[in-house]
C-alpha cells in the first residue's frame, strides 16, 4: 500500500474577521500522487495550500510524511514542502535567477558546492539553465514561473504544492510547464482553474467550494459528471469536451 505524503483531519480555518475559509477538510494525499484541487474563486483552494507548510495554522491535525505539523516542525516541514506561489513576483526578489534559486539551499545550510549543484539541477530541470545569470525581473512571465518552480526544486522537496501554476501563461509556455511537471517524480499538489492541465496530469480531484470538500476521485470521474461540475459554477474540460 502506498505511503501518505500528507494527512489531514478535521481542518479548519477562519480568518481574523470571522470568514470561515475552510471547514472540518480530512484528506489523505500519497506518496507520488499528483492531485487535481478544483472549484470557484473563493472555495478555499489557496487557504488549503498555506496549510501544507504552516504559513497558515488552523485548528488541525496535519502531518506531512508522518511528522506532524508544529512550531517545532516547522523547518523540517518546509523542507519537505516547496510552495510555489501563484504570483512570481512574490518568489523572486533577488538581483539575478541564480541568486533567487540559491537562496533556499543557503539559507538551509548547504556548502558552496552544493549550493551550486543544487541551482545547476533545478535550472536543468525547468529548462531555465541558460539564463542563470540574468535578472529575475527581467523575465518573461512563463520564464518567472519557470524560476519560481526551481527556486523550491533547489531545496530537494518531498511534495511540491502549486498555486495557480498556469495562470497569465500563453499556450507555448503552458505547454513547457505541463511537460516540466509531467517530468518531475514527486508528490504534486495543484490548485487550479485550469481543467485540462488536470485532466492531463492529474490523477485525482478534490473538488472544493465554500471552504468543504464536495467529491474526491478519479480525474475521468469527476470531469465525467456534468452535474456535479455546473453545481460549482465548473465545466467540462474543453478536451473531453472534444472526444
């Protein structure tokens, strides 16, 4: 049986002014897998994502590879955890790419030389090696999003969450970050708009709305129920709207 990269029980969340974001979530996601997290703007998809290294704390039972989630643990589950954020702009802040990517691994204590091979990997493997030293800023959007993935590669994750990953993207650089999360073989957390990525790499959906989990399955089932798609204000994913 497959080992959980990630369990959670009775998960809740409200913010400050009261706004319950997230309500009484139990899922269990598993080593390896890459999950689909579906539903409108406002289900609590991206509160969900800040919980998996405890940006966000709510009232919680979470445990990422058997080590549950405290102020203690905090460092090592942001070990494990790489998040990548929705905006690169919020993930890029240093004066060249090299240093953005460097930036994890010097900070988790690595010797220059692993420094340097951890940035080499992680460029290589989003296809960025090349513009190593340029900067940040100076990227295209796709190639921001590209940095951004291998800012959190760097650090060698266990689970890579992402948010929004294809937004603001045209189609040729969407089509790159398909073929980049094809390649990588870790857990894989998506929460997206973006149906037919999911439909293309993911093998289970969550469905979210109002802050609870609606259904959990099969990709094909869940894409395959109209029904339970318009419900949430969803649709058909435009390829099997073709088939």
């Amino acid at each position: 049986m497959a080992k959980k990269a990630i369990e959670i029980k009775n998960l809740n969340f409200s913010y400050p002014d009261g706004t319950s974001a997230l309500k009484d979530i139990s899922l269990d996601v598993f080593e390896k897998e890459c999950i689909g997290i579906i539903g409108p703007n406002g289900a609590g998809k991206s509160t969900l994502l800040l919980h998996l290294n405890g940006i966000l704390r709510g009232n919680n039972h979470i445990k990422i590879s058997d080590s549950a989630i405290t102020k203690e643990s905090l460092p090592l589950i942001r070990k494990k955890v790489g998040l990548v954020f929705q905006n690169p702009d919020s993930q890029l802040f240093m004066p060249t790419v090299f240093d953005d990517v460097a930036f994890g691994p010097q900070n988790m204590g690595f010797s220059k030389q692993e420094v340097q091979d951890a940035v080499s990997g992680a460029l290589k493997e989003v296809d960025m090696l090349d513009c190593k030293g340029r900067p940040s800023h100076h990227l295209s959007i796709g190639q921001k999003k590209r940095v951004s993935i291998a800012t959190v590669l760097s650090m060698r994750p266990e689970i890579l969450v992402l948010d929004e990953p294809s937004s603001d993207l045209d189609p040729k650089h969407r089509r790159d970050l398909i073929n980049i999360l094809k390649r990588l073989e870790i857990t894989k957390i998506i929460a997206t708009h973006d149906l037919d990525l999911v439909l293309e790499i993911c093998s289970r959906v969550i469905l979210l709305d109002k802050g609870e989990v609606v259904a959990v399955g099969g990709t094909l089932d869940i894409f395959n129920n109209r029904q339970l798609l318009e419900a949430h204000s969803l649709g058909i994913p435009s390829a099997l709207c073709r088939i």
